[in-house]
C-alpha cells in the first residue's frame, strides 16, 4: 500500500512541476545554421519593449564572425524618419547549440554590468528557406516576428501568429511595423 501511495503522490507531482511557477518555457527549432541565418532580417512585428518603444521600424544585420559569434546591428527607424542603431553580438548558450543564443549589446549599462544585461534570443520557428523567423525569450516578455523582406509573405502572418500563441504568447499585444508611406521623409 506505501508504494501504492508512493507511485500516486510521485505521479502527482510530477504532473504539476510547473505549477504555479509561471510560464512554460517555448520550444525552440531544433538547430539554427548561423551561417545561413546571417544577413538582414525585417521586424514584421514585436510585442512591446523599452529599448524599441520609439521604432516605427525595425531591423537587424546579423555577421557570422571568424571565432564563432554572431555580430549583431539592430537599426531602428522613428516615425520622424530618424535611425538609431546599437551593435552587439550573439553566442550559444550552450556549446554547440544554436537556437538559443546570449545577446549583449555595447552600450553603458553593459560597461557597468557586464554579463548581466545579456539578453535571451530563442529561435521559436525558422522555415525551411530561412525567409521567415519567429524569436521570444523563456519568460514570453519579447517577441520578434522576421522576414528576409519588409513585408511577410502571403500567409506567412498567420501562420507565425499561430505558432506564437501555441507557444504562449500573447499575439494580441504585437506592435505591427508602420509602413513607408507613414514614415517622413
């Protein structure tokens, strides 16, 4: 009857391991080869941050460099038609994993700070042209949905919309980016 008792109390808290203890973390792609991820990718949308709260639109330049990290540019473009851009670079979080990567950027918070300002950057989907990508963090605060062009594909919308709700974000919060005719020139 104790192993009985044991097995059921066992299965019971396995079944509620994350209980109460926020969200379940998203599934990302299985592999991501950096080299092919490279180049200029477009902010199609995003959920809402403080560091992009003045970008109209968005996009990023990513470098495959020699000892292995990823060169990061974002640019970002204000409705007033203004750039502003900060650089960084990317490295697995893991040796030999690429689909989550360590995102640092140069700037003073990380001269103080170094090593805690590193940012999460999940790769959640990525097709198989590596056209389209959908990146979060664990915690489900960022989103970035990416296109290889300004604008997304036909039915490429819906179907990052669909995968990021089945990862448990809340899509209804994404900030769209504005289009060329509202930007000044």
């Amino acid at each position: 009857m104790r192993l009985l008792l044991s097995l059921c109390a066992a299965a019971l808290l396995v079944g509620c391991t994350n209980s109460g203890t926020g969200p379940v973390p998203p599934k990302t792609v299985d592999k991501v080869d950096l080299e092919r991820y490279q180049g200029t990718w477009y902010e199609a949308a995003r959920l809402p941050m403080f560091f992009q709260r003045n970008c109209a639109q968005s996009e990023a330049h990513y470098t495959l460099q020699a000892d292995g990290k990823v060169g990061v540019l974002n640019r970002c473009r204000t409705a007033e038609g203004k750039w502003e851009e900060a650089k960084g670079e990317a490295v697995p979080q893991e040796e030999g994993k690429t689909d989550k990567l360590w995102v640092t950027f140069d700037n003073w918070v990380s001269d103080i700070l170094p090593g805690v300002t590193k940012g999460d950057y999940w790769v959640l989907y990525l097709d198989d042209d590596y056209e389209t990508a959908l990146v979060g963090n664990p915690n489900h605060e960022y989103l970035w949905l990416l296109s290889r062009t300004p604008e997304l594909k036909p039915g490429m919308r819906e179907k990052l919309l669909e995968v990021a709700k089945g990862q448990g974000y809340d899509t209804s919060k994404l900030i769209w980016r504005t289009p060329d005719s509202q930007i000044k020139q």
